[in-house]
C-alpha cells in the first residue's frame, strides 16, 4: 500500500506509518493531524500580488447574488441544485484566498518555502484563469491589477512543484492552506475529496 493511500484512510485507525530504510525507522502520524502537501518556494512579492488579485476582485463587486438570481432562474428556482452550482463556482475564489492568507500568515522570509495541498493547486489555476476571462469581458467593472504578471509567475512555480513527486511531503495541517473549515473525524479533509 502506498503513501498517497494510507492518507485517504486506508490505514488501520487513521494512523500512517512511514519506514525510512536506511535507518529502519519508523515514524508514525495520524491522517487526522497530518496530510500531503507540494513543497513550494515563493517569494513575498508573489504573495503580495496574489493579494493584490483578490483586492481587485472585491473592488469590481460581488457577482455572487445575480449568478444565483440567473441560476435560480434557469433552473427554475431548484435551490439545492442552485447552491451547489454557485459553491462549486466560488470554490477557485474561496481557495486563493485560503491559499493567501495561510502563507500570509506563516511565511517570514523572503522567499519561502510555503505548502500547498493536494487538490488546490488547479483550484488557483483555475481562479487565476477566472480572472483573466473577466479581465477580457468589457461588460465586467474587474481590471487585473499591475501584478498580475507576478501571479502568473506563481502559478507556473507551482504547476513546477506539483508536477515533481518528489516536492510531496508529509505536513501537518495547521500548516497548510484549508477551504472548509476542519470539523470532526466523520469529515476528512477537502484535498482528499479533491
């Protein structure tokens, strides 16, 4: 059994065991204090402008309230059906900004290394290429901020690190960004529901 599947809850009692060969040892860490994250080297400036992106978006308005308006709408008025529609949506948003003020808030150097889980690098792709489109929309109020070459940059250091297994490191989750909030052990975590 590998790692990766010892993490999802493969293993007896939530509990991984990770042998070190050279040594035989054997270091044990609970799925539920611990998960697997891409070691990734990021400069403040890169931080900054991510920032910096999501202050633009909050600047050019919420769209939350009239994309459900036109999505209850269309599905005429199934609200169950709506909701999730907007939340998978806003997911990408809700997710940079998890990512920003995790690393925000642990990083001190310049630059540093910063955690990233497994699932939410293509959520920042994905927010990332959102605001794009609304950059290109002449009907949207949005502007992309003068960083916005820096995020970008960000983005390919991460595509960089989450394409190397080796970059995968077993971390406990207070380090890590999160975009539910933790809750008991009946819930796992949203990477692995990723």
């Amino acid at each position: 059994m590998g790692l990766l599947d010892r993490f999802r809850g493969d293993s007896e009692a939530g509990v991984c065991k990770l042998y070190y060969e050279p040594d035989d040892v054997i270091f044990t860490v609970s799925a539920e204090t611990h998960t697997i994250a891409y070691a990734v080297a990021v400069s403040r400036a890169e931080r900054e402008a991510l920032g910096a992106l999501l202050d633009a978006e909050d600047a050019a308005g919420d769209r939350t309230e009239t994309l459900s308006t036109a999505l209850g709408s269309a599905l005429d008025g199934e609200a169950n059906e709506t909701d999730a529609i907007v939340e998978r949506i806003q997911r990408p948003r809700r997710s940079a900004e998890a990512i920003y003020e995790t690393w925000s808030e642990l990083a001190a150097d310049d630059p540093d290394v910063v955690y990233l889980p497994l699932g939410l690098s293509g959520d920042l792709a994905a927010y990332v290429d959102t605001c794009r489109k609304r950059d290109e929309n002449a009907a949207d109020e949005f502007a992309l901020p003068d960083t916005f070459e820096t995020v970008a940059s960000l983005l390919v250091r991460v595509k960089g690190a989450t394409d190397r297994p080796e970059n995968r490191v077993v971390i406990h989750r207070d380090r890590v960004p999160s975009v539910e909030p933790q809750s008991t052990a009946e819930s796992p975590s949203s990477e692995e529901s990723s």
